[in-house]
C-alpha cells in the first residue's frame, strides 16, 4: 500500500521517483533513492527522519534550490526539475517561499522594510490589506520600526514567517524554523505558521527534529535513507515518537531493506 499520496484533493507540490545524488565513484551519496510523495495545498505538513535522511535535499531540490539526478518535482504543473536558471530564478521569487533556521534578516533594514523586501526586489507594490493581515496575525504589530537587532529570537523568526508570505507564494519551505528559538518562542512560532495555513490558506511545508513541532503540523512525513518511510495524519507527539521508534527498529534489524 502506497500511504506517501495525501488524499488531500489539490497538490501544491508532488515528487515523482525523485532521486539526488552528491559525489562521483565510491564517494556517491543517494541522498534521495526515489521519492513518491504529494504535498496538499491548503495544509500544514512537517518533514521528519533521522540526520542525512535527505531532508533538506528533499526541501531544496522541490524549491528549485538544487538539481535532481532524475525523477519530477512539481510546484502545481510545473516540473521545476526541466527549468533553466532564469526560470529557476523567476519561479523561486514568485511562487516559493522560505523560512530558514538561521532567521536571515538584513540587519540595517526594520521589520516592515525586511518584510516588504521580496516585493521590493520583484517591483511588485504592496498589497496593504495582506501586509496588515499578516502582521496582526504574527503579532508584529508594535514591532514595525524595529531593527532584527532589537527583537528576540521568535520576534525575527515571525518576521522572517511574514517577509516568506508577503508574496502569497503557492508554498513556504521552512528548514528547522524552530531549531534556534527556546521552547517558548518555538511554541509561539508554530502556533503563528498554523495559523497562516488554516486562516489565511497557505501551504507550510517544515522540516523539523521535534516530535512536539511536528505535532503543529496537519500531517508528518517520515524519511529514511533517502525514502518515504513512514506518513501520521492528524499527528500527535506520542504518534510521531512511534513513528521515528519504527524507523530506527527498521535501520537496526535490516539495513538492506528495499522499500
Ligand atoms: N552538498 C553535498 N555534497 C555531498 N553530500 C551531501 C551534500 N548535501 C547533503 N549531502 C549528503 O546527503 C545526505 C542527505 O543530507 P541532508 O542534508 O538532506 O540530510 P538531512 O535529513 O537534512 O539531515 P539533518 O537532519 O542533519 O539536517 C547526507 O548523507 C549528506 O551527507
Ligand atoms: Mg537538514
């Protein structure tokens, strides 16, 4: 039984036998060995798996940040993997949002000007009302003036969550966006990517190490080596434990197994 395909009806993103491989000869990595998975639009799905499971890989080859070996990787019909650099370009300003670890701002600029920069950069003019929705939503409201140097750490990281919306981009990409927050702020910082898919409608994709983050999520994905290994609707942390407890079950009874 394949369980990697959401019944969700609309894909936002789709792989299809999507492999990677790093390095030549004996030094070869399959750090993606044939993914088959869909991301549904409108919801919020976390990406788990032990360290080197292909991850990250996974998130940047489906953002068009790196190249496949072979396979597709769909953002709506388009397979970014057939894309030239321009294309590659244009689709990641327009239509891919991404949230990073590391929170990314530019340190001379303020929150709202941070915020406005993607716009900024694509000539696009702001859509005020959007602007106003997003910033009550991540509570930011009294925050606008500042410099990232004047926030906390889960004050960036909601700035960050609004500069990767402004462009009401068909995904968000967030690689560990809870990775460097203390438990509080991480809580705070889901609660708000949450609350951008199911009141504001947009598609989260997230990778994260922590059961309980992944438990914010609509739906958890479980990689190992390089495979879908696993799928939680409606995750618990209790569920997601299990589930990385039968991953490692797995890695230690029989490493050559074939999916
Ligand atoms: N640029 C690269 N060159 C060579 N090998 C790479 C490169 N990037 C990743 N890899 C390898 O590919 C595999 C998957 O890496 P990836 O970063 O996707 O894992 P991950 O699941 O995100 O891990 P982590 O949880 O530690 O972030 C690993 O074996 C890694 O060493
Ligand atoms: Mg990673």
């Amino acid at each position: 039984m394949d369980t990697s395909l959401d019944p969700h009806p609309r894909s936002a993103v789709r792989a299809r036998a999507l492999t990677k491989v790093y390095g030549t000869g004996a030094a070869q990595v399959h750090a993606l060995a044939g993914v088959d998975v869909d991301f549904s639009a409108g919801r919020f799905t976390a990406i788990m798996g032990p360290s080197g499971s292909g991850k990250s890989t996974l998130m940047h080859v489906l953002a068009g940040l790196d190249a496949a070996t072979s396979g597709a990787a769909y953002l709506g019909e388009t397979d970014v993997t057939t894309l030239n650099d321009d294309a590659l370009t244009r689709l990641r300003r327009d239509r891919v949002g991404f949230v990073f670890q590391s929170f990314n701002l530019l340190p001379m600029f303020t929150a709202e000007q941070n915020i406005l920069l993607p716009l900024e950069l694509a000539g696009a003019s702001p859509d005020r009302a959007w602007f106003d929705t997003l910033v009550a939503t991540l509570g930011l409201g009294e925050r606008l003036s500042h410099r990232p140097s004047e926030l906390s750490g889960g004050q960036q990281q909601r700035v960050a969550i609004a500069r990767a919306l402004i462009a009401k981009p068909e995904v968000v990409f967030a690689d560990e966006p809870t990775g460097n927050l203390d438990s509080r702020s991480g809580a705070e910082v889901l609660s708000f990517l949450r609350r951008s898919v199911r009141e504001l409608g947009r598609t989260i994709i997230m990778v994260t190490h922590d059961p309980a983050a992944a438990a914010y999520a609509d739906r958890v994905v479980l990689l190992a080596d390089g495979r879908i290994a696993g799928d939680i609707q409606d995750p618990t942390p209790e569920a997601v434990l299990t589930g990385l407890d039968a991953l490692r079950q797995l890695e230690t009874t029989s490493p050559a197994v074939e999916a």
